[in-house]
C-alpha cells in the first residue's frame, strides 16, 4: 500500500502499533512471523487473481479479501488505517492507488483492476499488490501490465546486503522508460514490519530528495513500481483517497514484501509458494 507524503505524518487511526523511528533490522523469529503474514497476502491476491471476472464489484472482491484475511487467521492491514474503510485498495483502469471498494464499481471485460492488501498476523504486517487483466484486453494494456511486473523484479533483483535503495530506483525507472511509460512519482514503496509503513521510503525513480540508504540484511521492504501510460501526473478525488490519472490513461501496480538477505533477496510474499 502506498500513502501520501502528508498522510503518512498524521498518528494512525487503527489498532496497529504506533511507528517506530528508525530503520529496523528484523531477527530471525520476526522474520519468521512475517513469512507468515505474508503468506496469507499471497494466499488471498492468487485466490482474487483466479476468482475476479465480469460482473463483480469492487466490493465483491472487498468482502472476500476480508473473509478470507480473518479465516486464516490474520487482521486486514488496511480497515482502518488512517481512516481507510475498506480491506483492499481496488483500482481500475484510470484510478492509480487508494481506490474505495463500491458495489457501484462494477468489473467490466476489458479492465484492467488493481488490487492492494495486507495482513496483520502476530504482531507484523505482509502488504502486496497485483494486477489483473479481466478479459480480453488492449495491446496497450496487456503491455502495461506486463512492463509493471517486469519493473517489480527488475528492482528486486537489486536487493542484497551491501546495495542501495537507488540501485533499486534506477532498475525500475530504466525499465519503465525504455518501454514507454512512465513512473508514478506521488508515491513510494516502504519499509514494512510491525508497522504497516516504516522507514525507508523506497523510490521508484532516481531523485536527490531521497537519503540512498544502504540495504542491510534483515530489512524489509515493500516494493511498489506504479506506471502510467500517458502523464505521471495524478489527482486524488473527493473522496480524499482514490488517485486517478490526470489525462484518464491507464495504470498499472505491482508490490511485493521483500526481505533482504545477505546474498540477496527473498520474496515473502511470492504467490508461486501458496
């Protein structure tokens, strides 16, 4: 889940512990729990990604999400955060992040959906995001979507003890642009862990406002490559969350909770494992 700059400063209004200072290094035990949650994340995206078609609403997916999140055993992430009411983010097509499930959005052949959670198990958080293309689709969508998950693992393959946080920034970016499209600059990824969002920021793009923090085995991060296929320019609607595409093209989301390891990397929240 990604969130606003100003957001992110306000005290949360959920029963999640309050953010620490600090960049934290996760022990073995930790580690373990958060395998876990992330793992109920990856559980209930691969259920959404083989159950969405047609037809459904936003809701829909909303409740099951939920449903599911619970029955395994863990608390939805998002219900409740900041004042977010809803246990997913759902976006389609135009909408960037932060979308308010609705029994008024209704799925359509042709769309392209993007769905953020997280699950809280035992003291941390998993927090990832896919997108699905529900149908048949445009050639600019499918190549979209696909150039958005190829950035996730382009920056995730930066990830090792010893690397920066810009050799994961600049993978994505030049990805991104060699194919086209452009990055959400808005908003980042993060730490994750026992809170929701912890330091650092995780850019998706190369900037000087960032403090280019050395990665350290134990961190964990959630990395979240947002494209747009025309301007990356976006506004967030009334509703003081959803953020839409300010020219109405299309964007794409991918996420993954990422734990650094002293060779590398390992996907917590890797779908393939569930």
């Amino acid at each position: 889940m990604n969130i606003l700059t100003n957001l992110l400063s306000q005290p949360a209004q959920t029963a999640v512990p309050k953010q620490r200072r600090g960049i934290e290094i996760k022990s073995k035990r930790e580690i373990e729990i958060m395998r876990q949650a992330a793992a109920i994340v990856a559980t209930v995206l691969k259920e959404i990604s083989e159950t969405i078609q047609p037809g459904m609403s936003t809701a829909d997916l909303d409740a099951y999400a939920e449903k599911r999140i619970r029955a395994l055993g863990a608390t939805p992430s998002f219900k409740g955060y900041q004042g977010f009411p809803a246990s997913i983010c759902a976006c389609i097509n135009h909408e960037v992040v932060h979308g308010i499930p609705s029994p008024k959005k209704i799925i359509r052949a042709g769309d392209v959906v993007k769905v953020d959670t997280g699950a809280y198990f035992q003291g941390f958080h998993g927090d990832s995001c896919i997108t699905v293309t529900v149908g048949e689709v445009s050639p600019e969508a499918a190549k979209l979507v696909r150039v958005a998950e190829e950035a996730l693992y382009q920056g995730i393959k930066q990830v090792k003890d010893g690397n920066y946080l810009m050799d994961i920034a600049g993978a994505i970016q030049d990805h991104v642009e060699s194919n086209g499209f452009v990055v959400v600059e808005d908003f980042t990824g993060h730490g994750v862990g026992r809170n929701l969002h912890e330091e650092p920021s995780v850019f998706n793009y190369r900037t000087h406002d960032l403090r280019n923090v050395r990665l350290r085995e134990g961190m964990t991060l959630a990395i979240e490559p947002i494209l747009n296929a025309g301007s990356k320019q976006v506004k967030i609607l009334p509703d003081r969350w959803t953020a839409v595409t300010l020219d109405n093209a299309l964007s794409a989301q991918f996420e993954h909770t990422v734990l650094v390891t002293k060779t590398g990397y390992e996907i917590l929240t890797d779908r393939s494992k569930v």
